[in-house]
C-alpha cells in the first residue's frame, strides 16, 4: 500500500513535468514493462483530469502548459466538466427526492409510477367521457320511449272512446229497434184481435211482379167506412235486415214510404198498413227494397188497385 | 510497413502471433502516452513513427536481441523524441476557458449516454466520481467493500465504463455535427 502510495507520488509528478531526467527514464520504461504500474498511471492521470475540472488544481498553469497539451488530454478535461456537472445535478435531484414524501426510487421505477399515473388519469377522463355520452344517449332514449308510450296511450284511448261511442249508437238503435218491434207486434196483434170485428180494414195480399193485366191486378175494395188498408208483400225468399216500402200513384207520385221494416215468416212477406183516406180510386205502384250495411237493394215492385165502393141505399 | 515487415515485427514481439498482437497494442498505447506525457502534441504520430523504425531496424538487430522487445521501442522513442524536440514545434494554443455551445452539446451527450447504462453502472459512476478530496477516498473504500473488490479492481471497473461513456458522447457528438 505504501508502495503504490510512492509509485502515485512519483507519477504524478511526472505528469506535471516536475520528474527529473533520470526519473522520468525510469518510470517511463517501467510503463513499457510493467502493466500495473501503467494502469496507476492511467488512474493518477484520470485523478488530476479531475481535480483540475473541479477546480481544484494548485499548479494550474504548469497543468494547462505541459498537461493539456495533448487534444486527446483536452478532450478529457472536457468529458470531466461534463460528468462533474452532471453528477453536481444528481446530487441536488436526490436531495429533493429525499426531501418528498416519495422516498427515492431508482429512475426507471420513478418514471414507471409516472407513465402509470398518466395512464390512469388518461384512463378516467375517458371513462368519464364515456360515461357522459352514453348518459346522454340513454336520456335520449328514455325520452323518444316515453313519447311513444304517451302517443300509444292517446290512440288508446281515442280507440276506446270510439268504441263506447259505437257501442252507445248500438245500444240506441237496438232500442229503438225494441220499440218499434213492440209498436209493430202490438200493432199486429191488434189487427188481427181486430180483423174480425173491424169492418172497416182491408188487407190485400201482393206478388211480386208488375201486371197491369185486368184479371191479375190485385184489387182492394174499398168502403166508404173503410179507414186502413193492410198490404202483405210476399218476397222471394231473401231475409234483409230492414226493408223499405214506398207507394206511389201510378203517375209516378209518393204517397207514402216506411223504412226500417223487418219481414214475416222467415223474410217471406213484408207487411204495411196504409191509411185509407190516402186511396182513391186509381192504380199504385209499391216498391220493396232490402237494406244491405248502408245502402238499399230492389227487391221486389207491386201493382194494386184501389176500387172506392159506394154506400148502399 | 510492408506485411512482410509487420510479421516480423510480431514474431520479434512473440511468437505466438496472438499474444504478439496483443503485445503490439500494449507497446502502441504505452508509446503514446509516453509521448503525451512528455508534452508531445502528437503522440498517435510519434508512436506510429518509432514502430516504423524499429520494424525497418529488425532485420538487422532481431537474431541478436537480447531483453523484452519493449525496450527497444523505448531507445528508438528516445530517438524520435529528440528529433520532434530539435523540430521546436508549434505549442497548441491555451484552451478556451468556456466553449459554451460545445460543452452543452457535450452535456447534452452525456446526459443521453448516461440513460443507456445499466442502473448498476450508472449508481457506481455516481458513486465513484461523486465526491471531493478525502470524502472521496473514503466513498470509494466503502463501495468496494459493499461489492466485495479491491479498490484496483473497482477503479478499473469504474474507468471502463467511464471510457465507455467517453466513447457514447464523442459519437453522439459527432452525429450531431454532421
């Protein structure tokens, strides 16, 4: 230990050019022979490089003249500045690590934490964005769903008060239908609990056909004292719903006319009374027409006639 | 130097060819830092020149020789040393005392070249070189000890990385000029 202690002072007088000749002799042929005591002149050459860019070097002008110069010894100086600055700047950057609350890691760990830190909020700002866009969207959704339910709810209810209001027209009808089947059945069976006892009605069977032939026309013989005039349409066998009668004089004039009329007899007859006091003597045309959905159909069309009969003396 | 001339300057070095060329370098490197060491301004010149001459003297001198081969170059080194001397070459001008843009570039590099170390090398580069004067010494005993080396060993692993580095940021700089 002593000994290279020696060997680095004699070296490093040699390197400041302080060595005498004899000296100088000595361990330059050494540095050609021995390769230990080359690598301490490498080391004693590195140190003064060193010293000398830390600022350090007391003989600085000997350095810079006989030192430096060599390039490559300047060049070396230069590459020293450097890493002392750089190692001055380290020592500062751990000092504030230690200082933090993070205690001090080794740089790749250091810059680890940081790319995942960036990672992460990176990775919530697009969740939240995320998060916003398919809110948005799904209120969207809610909004045009409920607005089709509320539109189907309307139509809903649209529909059903049509309906009650349809069911209600029904009802009316069917009931009006009642009164007038029981106005009518009424009417019938006083006819017929008055038939006999009536002298003053007439009835008169029609077929259908239009036959002005005088042997064939059906002839309703009328007395002065005659106050009504039943007519039985004899149809052809096809029961309407409703039908619809119209009398008219033979020059093409309505008497009278009735409708909503229900057939007889499994739809074989249609029956009408005619007030008398309509009748005078002439020939008339009676028109049956069936009642199909909302529209008439011609049924059948009769002729008749009416003879007045005087009073006997 | 002739082939012809090489081959014999290795066999006159050994004669196994390879450590002979490894010899050659060894006796290169040492030449030069003789040179510079003498406040040659060329020294990669003046090494280069003394091998020639003793290549050109070995066919007279190398059945004779007696003694490590190394001397010889030392003799003809002495030679060339005097001749360069008597010549009264031009001394290099002082160095600036702060080419600014270049040591930041060469700061730049370093910084760059530093990144590609290992994490071991970069911590014993930091350690190594981190301290002054006589802290210096004791940081460095203790970081041998804590790697188990001699402080020879540890300087020369120390040394070569920082070579290494030396090697990073002189190429780095030279990418940048071009």
């Amino acid at each position: 230990m002593e000994r290279i202690r020696e060997d680095e002072i004699l070296i490093r007088r040699y390197l400041m050019g302080e060595a005498s000749q004899e000296e100088q002799c000595l361990i330059e042929q050494r540095l050609l022979t021995d390769r230990e005591y080359f690598n301490t002149l490498i080391k004693v050459e590195e140190d003064l490089i060193d010293e000398y860019a830390a600022g350090e070097t007391i003989e600085k002008e000997k350095f810079e003249s006989h030192f430096l110069n060599a390039p490559e010894r300047r060049e070396r100086v230069e590459f020293a500045r450097a890493l002392s600055r750089y190692i001055s700047a380290e020592k500062i950057r751990e000092r504030s690590k230690a200082n933090s609350p993070i205690s001090a890691k080794p740089l790749w760990q250091g810059r680890l934490i940081q790319a995942l830190s960036a990672g992460a909020v990176l990775l919530m700002v697009a969740s939240t964005l995320w998060l916003l866009i398919e809110r948005s969207r799904l209120l969207a959704r809610i909004e045009r769903q409920q607005s089709e339910f509320r539109q189907r709810e309307e139509e809903l209810k649209r529909q059903a008060d049509e309906q009650l209001s349809r069911n209600e027209e029904m009802t009316r009808q069917l009931d009006s239908d009642k009164t007038e089947i029981a106005r009518m059945e009424e009417e019938i069976a006083r006819l017929e609990r008055g038939g006999q006892r009536d002298e003053n009605a007439v009835s008169l069977v029609l077929v259908p056909g239009l036959s002005r032939d005088q042997n064939q026309v059906a002839t309703a013989n009328l007395s002065p004292a005659a106050k009504s005039l039943r007519l039985e349409l004899e149809t052809d066998g096809e029961n309407y719903p409703s039908y619809r009668v119209v009398v008219q004089t033979a020059e093409g004039e309505t008497l009278w006319s009735r409708d909503s009329l229900r057939a007889r007899r499994a739809g074989k007859s249609v029956v009408i009374t005619l007030p008398a006091a309509l009748l005078a003597r002439s020939d008339y045309l009676v028109a049956l027409d069936g009642r199909r959905a909302d529209r008439y159909e011609r049924v059948s069309t009769y002729f008749f006639r009416v003879v007045r009969k005087q009073t006997s003396r | 130097m002739t082939q012809e001339a090489f081959d014999r300057l290795l066999a006159f070095l050994d004669l196994d060819r390879d450590r002979a060329g490894a010899r050659y370098e060894e006796i290169r490197s040492q030449l030069i830092k003789i040179f510079m060491c003498r406040g040659c301004a060329v020294p990669e010149e003046l090494a280069d020149e003394t091998i020639n001459r003793v290549a050109r003297r070995l066919q007279e001198i190398s059945s004779a020789y007696e003694g490590d081969p190394a001397l010889y170059f030392y003799g003809v080194a002495q030679m060339v040393h005097l001749e360069y001397v008597r010549r009264k070459p031009v001394p290099l001008p002082p160095p600036p005392p702060n080419a600014t843009e270049e040591a930041e570039l060469k700061y730049e590099c370093l910084e760059k070249c530093m990144e590609s170390l290992s994490d071991a090398n970069r911590e014993l580069i930091l350690a190594y070189y981190g301290e002054d004067n006589h802290a210096k010494i004791d940081r460095r005993k203790e970081l041998a000890e804590r790697l188990g080396i001699g402080a020879n060993a540890l300087w020369i692993r120390a040394h070569r990385i920082r070579e290494r580095l030396r090697e990073c940021v002189s190429r780095c700089l030279k990418n940048r000029q071009q």
